[in-house]
C-alpha cells in the first residue's frame, strides 16, 4: 500500500456530519483509503455505513448542510478545497458516478440522446452531431443493439438493464479516469445484474480504468476489485487484497460477514446471522462501534476506538484481530503478542 | 398516444356539455310554479296575456326534448332569446359586456401565471427568507377572498393613496386597463397564492430529485440545471394548476365585477339572477360552464403533452 | 413527607415539555383551534355577548368610529358594528357547515357504496361527481337562485351539491385502496355481510380523510357563502351576515368610512385561515402527510 506516486484517489481521515435537527450528527468517522490509477477498490458494508456517503464526496455531491472534514484527494488535488470551475471539470471529466437507481437517476421527460450528450455539448462544446455519433458508439459498446432508436426514446420506454447501461454509457462518456459505481446492480434483476457487472467490467480494462466500486455483496466486491475495503458504522474497519479475503481477513465483522452469506463452494457449514443490529456513526459510543455485536469483545472495545494497523496482508481496525486461519469464535490473540 | 389521449378527452367534453346544458334548461322547470315567470323576470306574476305570449314564444308547451333541442340550436346559431327585464335580445346584451369580462381575466391570468410562477420559483430556489416570506404571505393570501380583496384594494390604492379609481370600466384601451388594475388584482390574489404554492412544491420536488444529483455529479452548469432539468420537469403540474386558476377565475370574475362597478357579463348574471331572467342567466350559465371546461381539456392536454409519464391515466 | 414534596418540582417539567411540543409545529394547529373555537362561541353566545341588538337603529349614531359606546363603531343606520359581527357569525358558520355536513355525509356515502359495489353504479356515480365537478360552484348557486328566488337556503342545498365531490372524489379513492387491503376480503371470508363490512370497518378507518377533508372545505364553503351574500343572492338585509356586511360597508369605504367592510372582511379572513391551518395540522395528526 505504501506506493511511492500519489494515488489517483486518496480518502484522508475522511469525516462527515450531517445536520439532523439542529445538531451535527457524524455519518462518516473516519475513511483513509486510496484507490491507485487503473485499480478497483470495492468499499463494502451494510446500508448506513456511510460507504455511499463516502462516494459521494469525491464529487462533492453531499446533502446540503453537510460538512467534510480530513480531505478527499483526486490526482493529488483537494477536492474540498476546489473552485468551482475545477470542480466541474473533476465532474466532467476526471470521475463519473454511476447511480444504484437508473430510473430516478436519468431526467424521466428527456429523451436518452439528450441526457447522454449533454455534457459534451453544453461543457465540452462539442458539436451535437459529434456528441451523438459518439453517444451511438458508446451505447452500441454497453451492449444496446438499436442504438440511433434508443436515442430518441424516453426512461419510461427502457428496462431497468437497459437503462443502466445508458448510465454506464453516460459515465463513460466524459473519458474519466475514475468511475464510482454506486450499488450499480442493485436495483435490478439477478439475471441482468451479472450482464451490467461485466459491461462495467470490460469496459474499465478496455480503458484502464479507476473504480471505487460501493456494494453490500462482500463476494461480488471479491470478484470485480482488486482490493476490499470493508465499513462499519462510518468507519474503515478492514482492508486488504480482494484474493486474500476469505484467508487473510483478521477483523470479526468482515468473518461475520463471509460466515453470513451462503457459498455454494463449502459445502454445509451452516449460515451464521451477524446478531444485534447495525449502529450507524453518529450512535456510535467511544468505542470499537462494532463492539456490542461483537463475540469477541473485551473491555477495551468498549472504551477505546481501535485505528487501522497493519495485519499481514492488509489493514485491520481492531484490538483482537483474529489470527488468520484461525475459527471464527475464537478471539485471537492480543496485538502486543503477535507484533512481538 | 397523445393523439388518442386528446380524443378522449374532447369526447367527455362533449358528454359532459351536453349534460351540463340539458340540466341548465331544465332548471327552468324545477321552479313551483309557471316556468314562463322565470322568463318574465322579476319573480312576480305577470297577466295571463303576457304568459300565453311567452308559452308560444318558447314552445313551452311542447315536450321537454323539443324544446330543449329548439333552445340548445339556437344557442349555437347565436340566438339566445329575449330578455324581457332587459328588454333587448340575449346575444345583444351579451356582446356588449364580453370584452370588459375577457379582458379583466386575460388580466388576471397574466398577472396569476406570472407572478405566481416567479414567486413560486423565487422561494424554492433562493429558500431561506424568500422561502419563508412567500409561504407566509401565500397562506394568507390563499384565505382572502375576491370580494374582501376588492374592498382592501379599493380603499388601499383608490382611497387612501388615489393611484387607481374605484369604480366603473373605464373607455378607450389605457382607461379601461387602468379601471382593471384593482379588479384584476383583486381577482388574481388568491389564486396567484395557490399558483405561488404548487410552483414552489413542484420545482422544490424537483430540486431535490435524483435526476438532478446525476445531473450536478456530471459537471453541468447549475444555470443550465435549473432551467433545463428544474423549471422543465415542473412545468406539467405548473400548468396544470395555473389553468384550474384560471378556470376559477371565471366563476370569480362575476363577484369582482360586481364589487367594482364593471360592466361584464359576471355582473349581468348576478343582475339578471336577482331579477330571475331566466333567459340570461340560462345563457350565461351555459356560456361559463363551456368555457370553465373547454380551460380544464387544453390544460389536461397541455400538461399530458409536456409530461410523457402521464397521458393515458383518465384521473389525476 | 419530603419526598413527596419533590413531585410538584418534578411536575413542572410537563408545562415545559408542552411548550416544547407547541415549538415543534404543534402550536399552530392549537392556535388555529382555539381560533375557530372561540369563534364558534361567540356566535352561540352571541346574545350574551353582544351589548345592542344587531338591528337596532340609532338615528343619532349613524356610521360613527370606534367609541367606549360602540366599541367597533356603528354602520350607516346607527347599528353597533361589534354586535352584528357576533351575531352575524350565526348563519355565517351555519350555512357553511350545513353545507360540509350535507357534503361530507353524502358525499362519503356515495364514495364508499361506489367503491365497495363497483361495476356500473361507481360508473355513474363518478361520471355524476365528474359532471358536478365541472360547474363552477358559484354559478351552480347562481342558477339556483334565478330559478329558486335569493336566498340562504338556495345557497346551502346548491353548494351542497358543488361540493359533493371534493369530498367523495378523495374518499371514493380512499375506499378503493382500502378495499384492496387483504384484511378486507379476509373478513368477507369470516361471512360478515357487505353492509356490516362497510359501516363498521372501511368508514371507521376513513373516518379520519373525511374529517380532514370537511374541515378545509369548510374554510371554502364559508368564503362562497360569504360572497354569494355579498353579490346579494344570499342572505337578504337587514339579517346580519359577513359578506353582507362586507357588502353594506362598501359604499363608505369611498366615503372614507371603510370599518364594517375591513372589520367583517378581517374576521372572514382570520377565520378561514385558521380553518385551513387546522386542516393540515389535522392532516399531519390524523394522515400522517402535508397537504
């Protein structure tokens, strides 16, 4: 992790309050994280972590009121500290976001050609006919047949699939260099998810692109990224390369996590539910937030907030990191012992 | 679609006036008594001579379809009948107090559609103090009704300050206009505080929708995203409910000209109600309630055409 | 007993806790109530009230200021201003609420028997309330009265009519959802009748729509009824009524005399606005929504 060059993308102790009822209440406590040029990061958690949140403020795209502390680092500039002319131009054409919910993220009365070549046209001051003829190209890319025909049609006359594929098109026709794929496959059908997957996949090893890949599906985030990152309650509690993920990881949440999916590759260990129910940042106490569900808890965890150390392979937040290999349950051995 | 979405609609239109005008005529019989009083106006009764006169004059011996079918055919040729309190044709007193009336809720339109969109657009995009101060004022604007408004601006601006007169329609084009300031004030008002209200709802609505997200997160100009993603998606239930104001302003205009002296066909229907001549009133009953629903089709039309989503769907 | 004593301490949290609550957004709503309330009051109470009978001329005293006498004035025939409001707040809120009633029960009825027997009676009844719906309430009221001679009660039986379906429009739609919910068939499967279905189970659970329904048309139906007196097809002189005081008190304005047209606009005014503050506020309460 330690890369000499600066980092496409770079997370330092990103902190995020949002007002809630006159007070600020934290979302996001502390995210450091980076995502080199061509590489996938996937940030996993379950909804309320702040991993969304996290996304967002690459694009400055923060519900109002919002205030960011640390900094978030695109190609080395701040993008807390940006005018709004370089904001824009990040915008237009350093990352793109794709959106979980393509029918409430594409403007329901324009036609696809509009939303797709807006930005070319009104930002780049591309020509209409130019920004189309690219449009078609990208959309014939993304796997939609009838290109010049979609163009004139409307959201309301497109599938889920195919309208998330138009996202995917309209992200990557700005040429960024980063693509922030927010829950890309959520909203849609098992079926036309692994579809949209690959789509997004090709075309980022096509153009060697960056993605910060934003999922609840720790194995999806396993198989399309590089390196995990795994949140909780508005912090990094975990991260390390996505291949060593079901040997290496050290943290109880993430073990939680793989023990809680089902994985037709192990036969019939039986599926384990995480108990408790998720905290978000802002309930959080001084704490590791993970704590109270956690069964290997002592009484530091209570009263001291762990930091991201190095665990092997990756970095862990925790002050009994489980051993590698070792059974879930068991609590593993205290930091001190293992450094020594 | 929308061609398929426009015929329907032009037919319930049909129905729905041809309904309306066999209930107005028919009114003439729901009344205890003779229905040629009615026609004699004034309410009282008028010599057997006078009444034989008027039965033959309105077929009202003939059975009720025929001489339904002879009053809606001669309201189509323009030839609404006498009024005997009057005494002058129909069509005569009514062309005489149409423009007043067109011009005073043309007047009022303009000043509902405008200032209410502004206003509304003003306080969901500048929030805030704006925001505050347009919702506070339109709730209480939305209570004030046209006549109560009428006597505010009238002792306001015609006494108090002298700037408009109180009183009557004013000759010649800039006379009249400014005999219509208050009146068309007056009128606007609360509907102008509805207008204001449903613009801010809607472009707030759309302020905050996810569409416009995508739209910020790609870089594009927020001048460009106000007027091409906000005031554009808004536009449908902008126009919706700006035409329901100006429908209303219709039946409101027959109360704002009788507060400020205006000679209108609003204040012949109310005159001719109180003497019950008939004749008129039924004429002009007619007239409004074409007009109220002739508005309330091209504004469902209109606002089908500018919003996709919604045609076919018969209610919203 | 010491500790006893602390209760009253403790006790005075409450009141606090209740201006916290009218802080947050209940206080309108309450005030709005109390508005209407008090209103309602003095228009029952108005011969406590009120100190001149509301048609008493005073020859002596004609379209005089506000004095210790007549404490709102009197109008152009030496009637105390003050006592005609209150007295005129009687068919001011009568009428109107006449007509919610008549409205709000009918028009539930209709709504909830179309709903629930379907087929070609909700048919009807929609293309009927449509119909209704496409006349300008006030000239329905406006042909009543050419045929029916002027009046208050033309006014309440027509605007009755044109607001049958502001109601039964929103309820009928109301009906239709909740007789879609499972717990309705469910009870049709247990053999209670149709009858027994809607009177005790759908019209309790849209008990709460109506009510909040009536309670903003009555701001309205109380603007029509005021100005179909002021345009002189209402109520008829010299009863006391707001519109037509609001009427009454015209020609004085350009005299320089505006007091009865202002003070009875006012009261009309104050008092629709709280109707309509304390519909949404019951909206809020009763729905759970704004509207």
């Amino acid at each position: 992790m330690n890369h000499m060059e600066t980092p496409l993308l770079a997370f330092e102790g990103l902190h995020i309050t949002l007002p809630v009822r006159g007070e600020h209440r934290a979302v996001v406590h502390r995210v450091d994280l980076t995502v080199p040029a061509g590489g996938a990061v996937g940030l996993v958690g379950e909804s309320g972590s702040g991993k969304s949140l996290t996304a967002r403020s690459v694009l400055r795209l923060l519900p109002p009121g919002a205030r960011v502390g640390g900094d978030v680092r695109f190609d080395g500039a701040s993008v807390t500290a940006m005018d709004a002319a370089s904001l824009r131009a990040l915008r237009g054409s350093g990352a793109a976001m794709i959106f979980q919910d393509p029918r409430a993220h594409i403007n329901p009365l324009r036609t696809i050609g509009d939303f797709l070549t807006e930005g070319l046209v009104t930002t780049r001051g591309q020509r209409q006919g130019a920004a189309t003829a690219r449009a078609t190209d990208l959309l014939r890319e993304v796997g939609i047949a009838d290109a010049p025909r979609r163009l004139r049609q409307r959201p309301a006359e497109l599938s889920g699939g195919l309208l998330q594929r138009v996202m995917i098109a309209a992200a990557l026709i700005g040429e960024p260099r980063l693509l922030l794929a927010d829950e890309p496959t959520t909203a849609l059908d098992v079926t036309t998810q692994a579809e949209v997957m690959a789509v997004i996949d090709e075309a980022r090893e096509q153009r060697g692109l960056a993605m910060l890949f934003i999922t609840h599906d720790l194995a999806l985030a396993a198989a399309v990224c590089d390196s995990i990152a795994v949140m909780y309650a508005g912090s990094v509690v975990e991260q390390l390369p996505a291949a060593r993920l079901h040997d290496a990881s050290c943290h109880p949440y993430t073990r939680a996590l793989l023990a809680a999916r089902p994985d037709p590759g192990t036969g019939a260990r039986p599926l384990r539910a995480i108990e408790g129910r998720p905290l978000s940042a802002s309930e959080a106490g001084p704490g590791c937030a993970f704590a109270p569900r956690c069964p290997a808890a002592r009484d530091l965890c209570t009263t001291d907030r762990p930091l991201p150390e190095r665990t092997g392979d990756g970095r862990t937040a925790c002050h009994f990191p489980l051993l590698a290999g070792a059974d879930d349950a068991a609590p593993g051995t205290e930091r001190t012992v293992r450094h020594g | 679609m929308i061609a398929r979405f426009v015929v329907r609609r032009a037919a319930a239109l049909a129905v729905t006036l041809l309904i309306a005008s066999v209930a107005i005529y028919g009114a003439l019989f729901l009344s205890p008594g003779d229905p040629a009083t009615l026609l004699v106006g004034g309410g009282k009764e008028p010599s057997p001579r006078l009444l034989a006169e008027i039965h033959r004059q309105y077929h009202l011996d003939e059975p009720f379809p025929a001489s339904y079918w002879r009053w809606l055919t001669g309201m189509l040729r323009g030839d609404a009948g006498q009024s005997l309190s009057y005494q002058d044709s129909v069509t005569h007193l009514l062309g005489a107090r149409i423009g007043n009336t067109l011009l005073l809720i043309a007047y009022a339109a303009l000043l509902i559609v405008t200032f209410g969109v502004a206003l509304g657009a003003l306080a969901a995009l500048r929030g805030e103090w704006a925001d505050t101060v347009v919702t506070v004022l339109s709730t209480t604007f939305m209570a004030v009704p046209v006549f109560v408004m009428a006597v505010l601006l009238t002792w306001g601006f015609a006494v108090r300050l002298g700037w408009f007169p109180a009183y009557g329609s004013g000759t010649g084009f800039t006379d009249r206009l400014e005999h219509l300031t208050l009146p068309a004030l007056a009128l606007a008002a609360s509907w102008l505080a509805y207008v204001a209200q449903v613009s801010r709802a809607a472009i707030r609505a759309e302020l905050v929708s996810e569409h416009v997200q995508t739209a910020r997160s790609r870089g594009i100009k927020e001048s460009r995203i106000v007027r091409k993603h906000i005031l554009r998606n808004a536009a449908a239930p902008i126009v919706s409910v700006s035409g329901v104001a100006v429908a209303g302003l219709i039946a409101g205009s027959s109360i704002v000209e009788q507060a400020f002296g205006l000679n209108g066909v609003g204040a012949l229907l109310i005159q001719s109600a109180a003497k019950q001549d008939l004749a008129v009133v039924q004429a002009l009953a007619l007239l409004t309630v074409v007009a109220f629903a002739l508005i309330n089709t091209a504004v469902d039309v209109l606002s089908a055409a500018l919003d996709h989503r919604l045609p076919p769907g018969g209610s919203r | 007993m010491s500790a006893y004593q602390s209760v009253p301490a403790a006790g005075g949290r409450l009141p606090l806790g209740r201006v916290r609550a009218l802080a947050r957004g209940q206080g309108v709503p309450i005030a709005a109530g109390t508005v209407v309330a008090l209103v309602v009051l003095a228009a029952v109470f108005a011969p406590l009230l009120a100190p001149y009978d509301p048609n008493a001329v005073d020859p002596l005293a004609v379209s005089q200021g506000s004095s210790a006498a007549h404490w709102l004035g009197t109008d152009d025939t030496g009637r105390d201003i003050l006592s005609r409001l209150l007295y005129g707040a009687r068919p001011s809120l009568l009428a109107p609420a006449l007509i919610t009633l008549t409205a709000g029960l009918a028009g539930t009825a209709l709504a909830v028997s179309a709903a629930w027997l379907g087929g070609w009676y909700d048919r009807v009844v929609s293309a009927f309330l449509d119909l209704v719906f496409g006349f300008p309430g006030l000239v329905l009221a406006v042909v009543g009265a050419a045929v029916f001679g002027a009046g208050l009660d033309i006014a309440v039986i027509t605007l009755s009519l044109a607001y049958l379906p502001y109601i039964a429009r929103v309820v009928r739609s109301a009906a239709l959802r909740e007789r879609a919910l499972p717990y309705v068939s469910a009870l049709g499967l247990l053999g209670l009748s149709g009858r027994r279905i809607c009177l005790r189970h759908l019209l309790p659970n849209l008990l709460p729509l109506v009510l909040v329904q009536a309670t903003t048309s009555f701001g309205y139906t109380m603007l029509d009824v005021a100005a179909f007196s002021f345009i002189g097809l209402g109520t008829q002189p010299p009863t006391a009524e707001w519109g037509l005081m609001v009427a009454n008190g015209a020609p004085g304005i350009i005299a320089g005399q505006p007091e009865q047209s202002l003070y009875a606009g006012l009261v009309i005014v104050v008092f629709v606005i709280a109707c309509n503050l304390l519909g949404s506020g019951l909206s809020r309460r009763l729905l759970g929504e704004d509207r």
